[in-house]
C-alpha cells in the first residue's frame, strides 16, 4: 500500500466498507506514515461535519431515487 492508494480508498475506509485484508493494508499504512494519518484525520473531520450538518435534513425521495439507481446501475457495471 502506498499514499496515493490510501488516499483513493480513503472515503470507502472511513465508511467501513472494502474486504477485510484490504482495510488491514490500510491501517497498516496509516499507523506508518504520518502524511496519510493527517488525510484520514482531516478526512473523517470533513465527514463529521457534513454528517452533523445533515443531520436533521430528510432526502428529497426523488434523490433518493436517482442515488438508488446510480447505485444499481454501479452494482451492475454500467457505470464507467
């Protein structure tokens, strides 16, 4: 693992998601280097934010929908 592949993957560590040894060489790298252990810290703080800032916002269905089926559509390979 190396920076620029922690910070592609950093969204989908931060959310938990990705195979378990992936996540592993993740943190492995981070506890390592400290440009990487700044990125994740700053990157979780933007998260927390977004997330409280949220909060109390409901998702208009019809984004909903549309995210839905981005999300299908991801899951299927249609997506470049």
């Amino acid at each position: 693992m190396n920076c620029s592949k922690v910070a592609a993957r950093v969204y989908q560590y931060l959310d938990n998601e990705g195979m378990a040894w992936q996540r592993r060489r993740i943190e492995r790298h981070i506890n390592g280097c400290v440009d990487c252990t700044e990125v994740v810290q700053f990157e979780r703080q933007v998260l927390d934010l977004v997330q409280e800032a949220c909060r109390e916002e409901e998702v208009p269905p019809e984004l909903f929908g549309r995210l839905q089926t981005l999300i299908d559509k991801e899951r299927n390979g249609e997506l470049d």
